[in-house]
C-alpha cells in the first residue's frame, strides 16, 4: 500500500500540522516504509494465539485499606497556624 503526497498534505491538513513543500517528500518515503512494516504484521500466523491487553501479566499494586484510629482534632489542630476549636483556618479564596 503506497502513499501518495495528496495522502501526506489530507493527513497534515486534518491534524492542523503546517508541512512545508520540501518536506512532503521526505515524510511520502517515511511514511510508505511504516506501511510496509504494518503490512508484514498481517502475514503473521496469529492462530491460536490469545488476543491480550498488555504484553506482561499486571496485577493490582495497591496496599490493602487497613483500618485505624485517627488522631484526636486537638491534636491535629495545635499543628495549624490558625484554627478555631474545630477547624483549620484559611484565608477566604472568594473575592
């Protein structure tokens, strides 16, 4: 499958990409390589072969949720540099 430079110039036109003339040339021969890479692909014998999402198995990272007790808000509130008896204290962010 060849690509021709009105491909190269719809492509660019639709991707708002500005490809100067001089270089229409060069992406109609680059482009036409990466087609013929793809196109090898499809003579590959995929029978049998499990379709996959990704190339290694993943699995979940996370750390499990675990349950604790939090600190006591006096605590927590003689760390802020302002704070009534039950809120931190923060500049207001509306006009």
């Amino acid at each position: 499958m060849g690509i021709t430079t009105n491909d190269i110039q719809r492509v660019a036109s639709l991707a708002k990409l500005r490809v100067e003339q001089s270089e229409v040339g060069e992406l109609t021969s680059q482009l036409s390589k990466v087609l013929d890479l793809v196109s090898q692909l499809a003579e590959v014998d995929t029978e049998g072969v499990e379709p996959m999402v990704h190339a290694f198995e993943l699995s979940n990272v996370l750390v499990a949720d675990k349950v604790s007790s939090s600190l006591p808000r006096g605590e927590v509130l003689k760390n802020s540099p302002s704070h009534d008896e039950e809120f931190f204290r923060v500049p207001p962010v509306l006009g």
